[in-house]
C-alpha cells in the first residue's frame, strides 16, 4: 500500500542524492586547486599586486584638488545647486534686481529725452516756432553721454554678481554689496538731475553753460548771477558724485568678494575676460571725461594761467573723447558674446581664447588711441578736434615734424587693429559653438534673437564708422571745406547709428531679465522679439536712406518722409521692448531660444543617472 508519508520519504531521498552527485565533481575541481603560496602560481603570478586609487578628502570639504574625484565632485555640486527646469507656471517672478531697475530708468530716460526731442523738431518742421525749446532740450539730451557706459557698467558688475553666485539670485547671498547698490541709484538720480538743470539753464538763460555763465560775469543784474550761480553749483555737485560714484561701482565689481558658501578660498573664480574688458573700459571713458570736466575748471578758474575759450588741457581731453566713443558699443558686443557663452556652457562658459584675446586687443587699443591724442595736445602737434569727431579719427593726419609722423602712425595702427580685432569677435560670436569635451555644456539651438541684433547693430556701427575712416581721412588741411558727396554721405549715416549702443543694451536688459526670471532657461516674448528685429531692420534702412538723402540725385521729400517714418520705428519698438522688460516673469519668459531641460530629481544625480536612466557622463552633459 502506498501511502502519501511513504512517498514523501521516496521524495526526500532523491533530492538528497542529487545534491551529492553536483557536489562531487565540484570538490574534485576544488581539490586540484593549489594553495596559496604554492610553486605552480609562479612568481609572476605570486607578486602581482592589484591597482590602487588614492582618493585624498579634506575634513568637511569634499575631496582635494589631487585626487580623481575632485573634478566630478565639483561638477556634481554645481548641478545640485542650480535648478534643473524651467519655473513652473504658478512660480512668482524672481523680483528685480536694483540694477535691472536703475538701467531700465536710465534706458527710459534717455529714450524719452530723444524722442521728444524728436517730435519737437518735427513739430518745428512743420512751420511751429518752437526754437527755445529745441536748444534747450538738445542740450538736455547733450547731457546725457555718460549714460550708455553707466549702463555698461552695472550690468558688468550684475554678471560678475551672478558668476559668484554659481547663476543663482545674487541677493540670497548678499551680493552684490549694499555700497555697490547706493552708489547705482545715486548715479542714476545725479544723471536725471544733471539733464532736468541742463534743460532748465538752457530754457531760461537762452543759451549753453559756458556763454551763459560768461554773460553772467559782466552782468551787473544779482538776480541773475544768483540764480544761474546756484544752478552751477548744484550741476558740478551732481557732477562730481555721479564721477565718486561710478569709481565705486568699477572698484566693487573688481573687487567683490564671493560667499563663503558656495566657494572656498582656493576656487574663487577670475573675472572673466569680457567682463575685464568692459569695466577696463568703463574706467577709461570716465578717465577722459573726468579730465575733460577737470581741465574745464581749471581753466574756468584760472589756476594755470588766465582763462582761454579752449586750454591745451581742456583740448587734449576733448580730442581723446573721440578715440572712447565707440567704447559703448565695443562693450555692449563684449556683454552679448558672454552672455552667449553662458547658454552653450552654463558653468565655465566663455569663448574662444581667440576671441578672448581680441577683448584685450580692442580694449588696449582703445586706451593707446585715447593717451595718443592727449600725448599730441600736449607736444603741440595735431589740429582742432572740433573739424571732425570720428571715432578714433579726430582731425585726420598731424603733420609738421617727425615725432608727428610717429604719432600718427601709431594711431593709424591702432585704429586698424580696433576694426580688425572687432571683426574677428563678430566671427567668433558667429561660430561659436558648444564645447563637446566639456561635461556641463548644453546643446543650444540657434542663436537668440536679442543676441543677433547686437551683433547686427555692432557690425553696422563699426562698418559705418570704419567708412567714414577711409572716406574722410586725406592729406588736405581743410577737409571740412572738401567734403565729397560720398563723405557727407557717411557724416550723416554715422549721426544714424548714434542710437546703436542703447539701442543694443536695451536688448540685452530684456535678455537678462528674461534669464533671470527663468533661472537661465527662459528667452523673451516672442513679441518683443519681433520688436528687436524691427527695430534693427529700422536703424539699418535710416542709415541707408540718410546717405542717399545727401545724394543729388535722391528726392528730398522721399528721403524726409522715410527717416521720420523709419526713426518713428526705431522709437516705437523701444518702446515695445521696454514694455515687455518690465512684463518679464516666469510665465512670460518662454519666447524663441527658450531652453526646456529635461527634470533631474536628486536621487538620479546621486545615482549619477538622469530622468531618462541615461549615465552621470550623459546626464551631465
């Protein structure tokens, strides 16, 4: 009889005799294994030894620069600190920055100057007696030259902030340093006080500073002289804090010091190379302009000797204003191609070594240029800057002695080095692209539209410019009475492109603003992109109708109809990008060239895999 106990024994016997049998030739196999130290190892075998890695790590830093590690280590930390996607729809804005605040007053204020400035004079056009009121307004807007640089140089000291805040908010951190923001906003309100007195000096006394306070000293009438005397005064008090202030702000952004928390004391990063090159040259174009204020008092007050309508100080700076001239546009060019740097290459993004190079090419020869034509007021040589004021190119070639010759030929040189150097950074701005060796690089589509119309503005500021150079550059001691057609042709188109660098650093505020609110990701509405393009396209056809407009054959009226139309564009779409400057939020900030990156939660950057299950190598990139 079979039971079921029966044959669960049967059962149970089995499977033990089938362990028995796979375990027998195994522990033969282990068997023929030798021991250690045995004589068939051989001696190769016997003292091979296994590789070693030394990882070396500091107590509470992480590991050291030596060891293998280090590298991936700082890569991770740098991911895990920026924010991995865009803001989501219900996010609040990130709130404005008080220099994005004080360059959009600045913007704002200039435009709105120029623009009723603009209507005046075609009120005035039209048969309207409004004479006072054009000269005092132009000399409001006369007043106002500090500003593009102004603007340079705190959106250069706003990027150095964001760099030492490893592209987070600089004001969680404290940066940048509260003097630096007093400073900014004491600046701005000095500029509008400036420009209120040069309107209202000029509207009552009927005349600029200089004939006005002339007039004032032969004048017997106390009212007079006491009101135009306090006038004077509160301008060079404006005056002389707007210059205090602007040193503070080059200094603190040379200077600014990064959080303890984010960086340790060996891995402070430099500045940058655009961001040297701009604040170098912000220096420099206050440099001259305070030399020009301080050689005009010195003459005013007659410490050299008695006063003169023009001393040979006052001359010397006033030629070299002509050589920093295109110091805003070089640096608002300057700003554009880091900007697109950072958005190839969030963490270590900066262009070519080239391109970085002709930063420092442009830059030098822009101060050389400058200490030239001061060199030549002070040696006797050259003629008067007021024939011409090209860029660079004040009053054509000095003459008379060899030492003249050799100022002039440096000069030549240095100002053929400038556009040659500012074209080879176009190029570079061109064919730039993303570095595949680089684990934190990203793979950027085309190239954002507020980025190509500063470069488009650059290249038609400096074309017209270097034109003008060749046109107008002659042997002749009195080139302003020879002027050809083609040469008062480029006269009129460089007055054209006078508006190119605020123009471009209008867009490149909403740009940054538009990075900002979007922790780097975003892009402006589309909108006011197409705003940015119509404006370009505007400043390019004024040029190219102002230089036919001095053309005999061009129509006259044609050509005024289409300036006023085209210029009335230019206006308009600033007006529409500062619209949308300050409509900038996490929601809005979603125009073309927008980056949406893929989400990475921190357990896949711990795993070093990302949302996709990709590798640490992949998920970097």
């Amino acid at each position: 009889v079979v039971t079921a106990q029966s044959v669960n024994e049967v059962a149970m016997r089995l499977h033990v005799l089938a362990i028995l049998a796979w375990s027998l030739p195994v522990a033969e196999a282990v068997a023929v294994i030798p021991k250690s130290g045995s004589s068939e190892l051989g001696d190769g075998a016997r003292n091979e030894k296994l590789p070693t890695v030394k990882h070396l790590k500091s107590a509470g830093s992480g590991y050291s620069r030596d060891s293998p590690l280090y590298t991936k280590e700082k890569i991770l930390k740098e991911w895990a600190l920026a924010p991995k996607q865009v803001a989501p729809p219900s996010a609040h804005a990130a709130p404005e920055s008080n220099t994005m605040r004080c360059v959009g007053v600045l913007i704002i204020q200039f435009f709105c100057v120029y623009g009723v400035l603009f209507c005046v004079q075609t009120l005035k056009r039209m048969g309207h007696k409004l004479a006072d009121e054009e000269r005092s307004i132009t000399h409001s807007a006369h007043s106002l030259f500090f500003t593009p640089m102004m603007c340079v140089a705190f959106l250069a000291a706003r990027m150095r902030a964001v760099e030492l805040a490893r592209g987070q908010q600089p004001e969680l951190h404290g940066l940048p340093p509260a003097m630096l923001k007093v400073s900014e906003v004491t600046c701005v309100a000095c500029n509008l006080v400036l420009c209120v007195i040069a309107w209202l000096g000029s509207y009552v006394y009927r005349d600029d500073w200089d004939q006005a306070v002339r007039r004032a000293r032969l004048d017997d009438s106390a009212g007079g002289r006491t009101g135009l005397y306090v006038m004077l005064l509160l301008r060079r008090v404006a005056t002389l804090a707007l210059y205090c202030c602007f040193s503070v702000v080059c200094v603190i952004a040379c200077v600014m010091k990064p959080p303890s928390a984010l960086w340790s004391d060996e891995e402070v990063p430099e500045v940058s190379a655009a961001l040297a090159c701009t604040i170098f040259l912000s220096t420099v174009y206050f440099a001259v302009y305070l030399g020009l204020a301080s050689s005009k008092l010195v003459n005013e007050w007659g410490l050299l000797g008695p006063p003169a309508r023009f001393s040979t100080g006052q001359q010397a700076f006033q030629r070299a204003t002509s050589a920093v001239s295109s110091a805003p546009m070089l640096c608002c060019l300057f700003l554009a191609v880091r900007m697109r740097a950072l958005q190839m290459d969030p963490v270590s993004g900066d262009p070519q070594l080239w391109v970085q190079a002709c930063f420092y090419g442009c830059s030098g020869s822009i101060a050389l240029q400058a200490l030239v034509l001061i060199l030549a007021s002070v040696f006797g040589v050259g003629k008067d800057a007021t024939a011409r004021q090209t860029p660079g190119l004040d009053s054509g070639p000095v003459g008379g002695s060899w030492l003249a010759g050799a100022l002039e030929a440096v000069r030549l040189f240095l100002l053929a080095g400038l556009y040659v150097w500012t074209i080879a950074i176009l190029v570079g701005l061109v064919r730039m692209r993303p570095d595949p060796a680089s684990p934190t690089a990203t793979d950027v589509q085309a190239m954002p539209i507020s980025i190509r119309c500063i470069g488009t503005l650059a290249a038609l500021f400096f074309g017209v410019n270097l034109m003008l150079w060749a046109g107008t550059w002659s042997p002749s001691d009195d080139a302003s009475a020879s002027q050809t057609p083609l040469q008062r042709s480029l006269q009129a188109a460089r007055e054209s492109v006078s508006f190119c660098p605020m123009v471009s650093m209008t867009f490149a505020c909403t740009m940054l603003r538009a990075l900002q609110v979007s922790h780097g990701y975003g892009a402006p509405q589309e909108w006011s992109q197409w705003a940015m393009c119509i404006c370009t396209t505007s400043c390019v056809l004024l040029t190219a109708v102002r230089m036919a407009a001095q053309q005999p054959w061009a129509p006259a009226k044609l050509c005024t109809v289409l300036q006023y139309a085209l210029l009335a564009a230019v206006y308009l779409c600033v007006g529409v990008v500062l619209d949308a400057f300050l409509e900038l939020s996490a929601v809005t900030a979603n125009g073309p060239g927008s980056i949406t990156p893929k989400p990475v939660s921190n357990s896949d950057l711990l795993r070093g895999t990302g949302a996709d299950g990709a590798g640490g190598d992949d998920m970097m990139q």
